[in-house]
C-alpha cells in the first residue's frame, strides 16, 4: 500500500523537476531580454529651423540619423548619418542664370557607455570613427568676362571622441544632447573653371591633419524597441 502511495509522489516529482528544467533551458535559449536592444534618434533642431526665419547653413540643410544597437545594458554601437542638400538660382535680365549648390554627407560609426546620474539624467561618452565628404559650387560674372564657376570639395576621416547627456521621458523615449572633438586628416581641392577664357582655370589642392571642436548642436528624439 506504501509503495501505491510513494510511487504518484515520485512521479510528481520528476515530472516538476523536468519542467523546470526545459523552462529554465528555453529561457536561456530565447536571451530573455531584460533591456531593449535597439534606439531610434533623429535631430529636431533640423525640423526646428524649418520654421525660423533666418537662413543658417549648417543646422538648416543637415538632418542627422542616429541608431543605436545596445549590446549591454549600458554599452551600445552606434551609428550616425548625416545628409543636406542645397540648391540656389539667381537669374537677373542683363546676367546669365547663376547658382550655387552645397551637399554633404556624415557618417559615423562607433561605442558608447551611459552612466545614470540621477532618476531621468544619465551620462554618455565614446568614439567615433567618421567620414564626411562636403561639395559646394558657385558662380559668378557675366556675359562679357565670363561665368567663374568655384567648386570645392573637401574630405575629413578620423577619429571623433565624443560625450553627451540623455534626459528620460519613460523607459522608451529620450532626448539626447552631445560634443564631440574631430582629429581630422583632411583632403581639400578647389576648382575655378571660366567658361569663356579657360587660360584662367585652375585647381588647388590641400591635405593636412586638424583638431576640430563641436559645440552641441543637435538634439535628438530618441525611441527604443
């Protein structure tokens, strides 16, 4: 009669240490994510100045692209896109159509570490490894001299030391501020062509090494998923 009795509670037994286990197992195989892996950021100061009045090169033809993949509760690769174009016309009855164009593109990819300093503040820092590529043409004269067109291209690569700050609005969503400092090598050509005398093109060339500082200037909308 004890054995009928032992041999249920046995099989109970075994039978919730097994699903314990393939519980435990399944868990382990699915990662059970205890922090969200991946962060949205775009800027809103270029949006912002959609609706201003003055006319500011920079921040108004840039928009920036920021995504983060959090590989640790506070590490993350990141990765940052920036992108404007700019196209103006200028057409006057006695002089031929003149315009000039500027394009440019940024793209960073690098680590970051968050510190939290206090409930909603936290503290970021890392490295960047950028490139940026910047073209700009203009022109100028007239129907007698000729039209000078200027066209310039500059190349920047390097390392971009950064840090900033994260304001939380709920575990989702955040704004972000940050500098950075660029130890650019850079690569600079300039190009004047007359579409008239040709005798007067010419073509300079500059490469060298600069250190660059970065005021913040973007803040960005940040959501994660």
């Amino acid at each position: 009669m004890k054995r009928m009795i032992y041999l249920p509670i046995a099989i109970l037994m075994l039978s919730g240490t097994f699903l314990n286990a393939q519980i435990e197992k399944k868990d382990s195989l699915s990662g059970n994510k205890s922090f969200y892996k991946n962060e949205l950021g775009i800027d809103m100061v270029f949006f912002l100045n959609l609706f201003r009045n003055q006319y500011e090169v920079t921040n108004t033809t840039q928009l920036f692209i920021n995504y983060d993949r959090w590989i640790a509760p506070k590490t993350a690769i990141r990765c940052v896109v920036g992108f404007g174009f700019n196209n103006n016309q200028v057409k006057q009855d006695t002089l031929p159509l003149l315009s000039g164009k500027t394009s440019n593109i940024i793209i960073k990819i690098g680590l970051r570490r968050e510190q939290r300093i206090s409930k909603r503040w936290l503290f970021y820092y890392g490295c960047d490894l950028a490139y940026e590529n910047d073209l700009s043409s203009s022109q100028i004269g007239d129907y007698t001299s000729g039209v000078v067109t200027t066209t310039i291209r500059n190349v920047y690569y390097g390392p971009s030391p950064f840090m900033g700050v994260r304001f939380e609005i709920n575990s989702r969503i955040s704004f972000t501020t940050e500098t950075n400092a660029n130890l650019f090598f850079y690569n600079k050509e300039n190009i004047k062509e007359n579409d008239k005398f040709p005798v007067q093109n010419a073509t300079t060339t500059t490469k060298g090494f600069g250190l660059e500082y970065i005021i913040p200037q973007n803040i960005y909308l940040k959501v994660k998923f």
